[in-house]
C-alpha cells in the first residue's frame, strides 16, 4: 500500500481531531497563557523560558486529548466511522499507527508548539541562546503528552463509550500525578532514593530541566517516560490488530 | 464465472451466543446475493466477518483472492454500505470523496461518475451530518464506488429510509448491478425488497443459513391466504385437518401455501366448506412474510 494510501487516511481523521472549534481556541489560549507567564518574569534562559511556558500547556494538552483523543476516538467506533476505515485496502496494523499519529502525536506537537513559537517570536532573543535545549526540553513534554494521549487512547479502544473514556482519562491523569507525588514524597519519608527517583521519573519534562540546569539525573530516569510511550504503543498496535472488533 | 467472495464453515461465537454457526456462501461475479433474516439472524456479523472487520473463530473465508482478516489486499475493490450509513463530518462531500479516491488510488473521473450516480451534485459542499438519510446513504454509496468495486456489500442499505428513498435506492443498486456488472451482497429482512433485487437468495436464521436458492424458488413459492369466515375457529380445524399449515391472527386465519397447486387446492376446498354452511366473508393471497420463509426452512 502507498505512502498516498497512509498520508489521506491521516489527513481525513488529522481534520476530524483538529477541526475548530476546539484545538484553534485552545492553541489561542495556551499561546497567551504561555507568553504572558514568561514575560512577567525575568526570563534570561531558554530552557526556563520554555518550561514556564509549557507547564501549564501540558494540562491544556492532557485535557484536549482527553477529549479529542480518546472521546473522539470512542465516537469513532460509536458512529461507526471506525468500520469505514477499516473497509479501506490498509491493515489493522498502520491503521492503527495512523490513529495513534492523528489522535495523539500530531495533537500533542501542536498544542505544545503553540506557545513555543510565540515565545520565539516575542524572546528571540533568549531563546536563540540555546535552541537545542528549548527542543530538548519540548520533547521531553511531547513525550509527557504522549503518554497521557497514549494512554487515554487505550480507554477508548477497551471501553468504546465516550463519557466513560472521558471520565477515565482525567481521572488517570490526576492518579498518574498523584502517584508521581506519593512516591516523591515516601522515597523523602522514608529516605528511599529509588523510589523518589521513580516518582520524579515520571514527570519527564522536569528530568530534561534538571539534566540541563542542575545535573544528577540519570539515564533511566530520562528514558523512563519514553520506555512507558514505547510499551503503550506497542501494545495499542497489538490489540487494535489482535483483539479490537467492531459493533 | 469467478468467484468474488467464498465462505466456508465460518463460526462466530459471542460469549455464549453463536452468532453465526457453520455458514458457508460464495457470491460470483455480476452476482446480487439477497442475504435475508430477522434481526439478530446474523447477518451483519457475517458481512463482517466477510469484509476481515471481525475475527472468526472458524472456518475460511477467501475475498478477491485473499483471507480479508489477515490480508487488506482482499478489500481492494470492494465498497461497503453500512446499515447506518456514517463518514467521516469533518470535510465536505467533494472533499471527503476526493480523499477517499486518492485512498483507493482511483482517479478524479471516479469521483464524477460516483456523484452523478448517486446525484449528489447539489450536496457536494455540506458536510455529512448535514444531509438527509436518503442523501447520507446516497453518499455512502458514492464512497463505496470509489473503490472501483467489483464487489458492494450493502448491509440493511434501507432500514433508515422512507419508503420512497428506498425505491430510488434499490433501483440504484439494480443499475449498478446490470450496467457495471458490480457483484452485490445486499442483506434485509424485508422480503419486497430483497426479491425486487436479488436474483439469488440466501435465508439466514439463528446463526444459519436455512434457505438458499433462486427467489422465485425460495421466497415466490411461498405464499399465504387470508381469510375471514362467520367461525373462524371451526375453518381452522377443518383445514388442520385437510393438512394445511394455518394459524388465526386477530379475525384472519392465515394459510401457508407452497406453489399455484396449492392455492388451487384451497380454493376447491373452501367452497366446499361454504356449501356445507360455513360463511367464507373474504379472502386474498399474499405474498409470503419474513416468519412465513422461515417456518419453510
């Protein structure tokens, strides 16, 4: 199958997640929310610059995957749509990647990159300083994003419903950060190295400022995020191949 | 004469529902195939398993060439209407159909001779949702020829529609069948429908198939007689009697007949029964009803 068969299935479900009025008035938002925090502040570092700006967009994002991810993936097989991608000449297999692309990479990358780009319009030149760094760190809230999207997308395949994907999503959303926080907080308690480092693991955005401002962060605690995306993945790919069947 | 689709000893188990049990069915090219069944008689779990959307838990099924489940080169050139017709609402209707051609591969030529098949050209710039249920079908169609089909699989293409789409519809589906030589698997349970399109016709119960053959053999052969008489419980007993397959319905007492013999047969017999006092106040002969194929099978 071609690469023109993958890039119009993309664009016709890309254009279902991203249609207005939905992700143009978030990016509006996180953009000003974005700038204006940065620019109250005495900002003279990239990487600071871009994590004040991105902290509170990675909520925004969380949430609009939420609801354009996962609900409008479980509206996808409600309606039926998902039947008519599945009737096209392409396997289960990049269909699935397809969906995974449309309704929670290419969300993610916008949202995120929203109020990266005004920040470089606006401080060009702080962010010029270090581009590479201000990248670095906007993938590891790419990666963040990822896995909330990733993991919301599962909620919608295995429940089929969109309030209850929904209504999941958010609360794991709170669970995963509430669980980031116990374990930071019982690793200090109990003077538990690993399992404070597993509990600031999780937050990956934070692990690429400190590797960048302060140091001590370890490789796994880096990849530990990134590992979590990659298992998602994988196993979304399997069981909407294996295991997903239509109403 | 090559064969488009065959199923062989497919079975599909929900839980502890068998949904569709042992059913084996080939469809030949420039075919139309009436699938015919109550609902839950397993038809649209047959498409589907047909199509490679749901797993079978045995049996093989071999769509052009290929196990669809397993392989999508079998779904080239094969349309689907669904008995909710449903696309994708972001995009227009040019727009999603010349999407949809470039998914196919098929040409923007491919595009104008859908719309004008399916005269969509005045609906072109609304969205999906925005159309009527006649014109959501008809868009579904358009769709479903853009793939070039030489095979359309139409589930239940009428359920949502007003009895006058449902003419337009049917006739579109018999041009499409005997202009473009397109093999069609059409499922319903509405007999009027299926025997106005299909040449053959495969009766789906429970799961199984229970009728198979042409329609005049399978659904015309079978007809009922109504019948109002002054005692209606006495003519049921006569006629039990004599051998007929009756049952009373509110005033009526229904006969099931099988050919013009029988009607003969009947006719001889219930003036007999009005000579001997019985008052016959009125009678006609249908055709048979869904309930009446399948206590035939």
């Amino acid at each position: 199958m071609s690469l023109r068969t993958y890039y119009n299935i993309l664009y016709v479900d890309v254009s279902d997640v991203l249609r207005p009025p939905g992700l143009d008035v978030l990016i509006l938002l996180v953009a000003a929310l974005g700038s204006a925090l940065v620019t109250i502040q005495p900002v003279t570092s990239p990487v600071v610059a871009t994590r004040i700006a991105l902290d509170p967009t990675l909520f925004a994002a969380a949430l609009f995957l939420a609801v354009r991810g996962s609900a409008g993936m479980a509206y996808l097989i409600q309606s039926g749509i998902v039947n008519v991608y599945l009737t096209y000449p392409i396997g289960k297999v990049p269909l699935a990647v397809l969906l995974i692309i449309s309704r929670v990479f290419v969300p993610s990358l916008i949202v995120l990159a929203a109020p990266l780009v005004i920040l470089t319009l606006l401080l060009s030149s702080v962010m010029l300083k270090g581009p590479e760094k201000a990248l670095g760190l906007y993938l590891g809230f790419f990666f963040q994003a990822s896995l909330y999207g990733l993991l919301f997308l599962l909620f919608a395949l295995r429940s089929r419903s969109q309030s209850t994907s929904g209504l999941l999503s958010v609360s794991a959303y709170f669970a995963y950060v509430a669980l980031a926080l116990i374990l930071q907080a019982i690793g200090r308690s109990i003077d538990n190295e690993l399992v404070r480092k597993v509990g600031d693991a999780m937050y990956l955005p934070e692990m690429v400022y400190s590797s960048y401002m302060r140091g001590g962060v370890e490789t796994w605690q880096i990849l530990f995020v990134p590992t979590i995306v990659v298992f998602l993945f994988v196993l979304i790919v399997w069981y909407f191949s294996r295991r997903f069947e239509v109403v | 004469m090559g064969t488009v689709l065959e199923v062989s000893n497919v079975r599909k188990v929900y839980g502890t529902t068998v949904a569709v049990d042992n059913v084996t069915l080939k469809v030949h090219d420039g075919e139309l195939v009436g699938l015919l069944g109550p609902n839950g008689a397993g038809k649209s779990t047959l498409i589907k398993i047909s199509l490679g959307l749901l797993r079978r838990d045995k049996g093989t099924v071999i769509l052009n060439g290929y196990d669809p489940y397993e392989d999508s080169r079998a779904r080239r050139g094969v349309g689907v209407i669904f008995e909710r017709p449903m696309l994708p609402d972001s995009l227009t209707i040019i727009d999603l159909l010349d999407r949809a051609s470039r998914i196919y591969g098929t040409s923007r030529e491919e595009v104008r001779r859908a719309v004008k098949y399916t005269g969509l050209e005045p609906h072109l710039y609304k969205t999906f949702t925005e159309l009527s249920a006649g014109l959501k079908q008809r868009a579904a169609i358009a769709h479903a020829l853009l793939s070039r089909p030489r095979l359309i699989v139409a589930d239940e293409p009428t359920s949502n529609l007003d009895p006058i789409e449902r003419g337009r519809l049917l006739e579109l589906i018999d041009t499409l069948n005997s202009d473009e030589k397109i093999s069609f698997i059409v499922s319903s349970h509405v007999i009027p429908e299926i025997s106005r399109v299909a040449k053959r016709v495969v009766v789906m119960n429970r799961g199984r198939i229970i009728l198979e053959g042409d329609v005049s053999e399978v659904v015309m052969k079978t007809s009922v007689a109504r019948i109002r008489a002054s005692d209606v419980k006495a003519l049921e007993k006569i006629l039990s009697l004599s051998g007929y397959d009756v049952r009373v319905e509110g005033i009526n007492l229904i006969v099931k007949l099988k050919g013009v013999e029988q009607q003969a047969e009947l006719l001889r017999l219930l003036a007999d029964i009005s000579a001997s006092g019985t008052r016959i106040l009125s009678m006609d002969f249908a055709g048979a009803g869904l309930e009446e194929v399948l206590r035939s099978g």
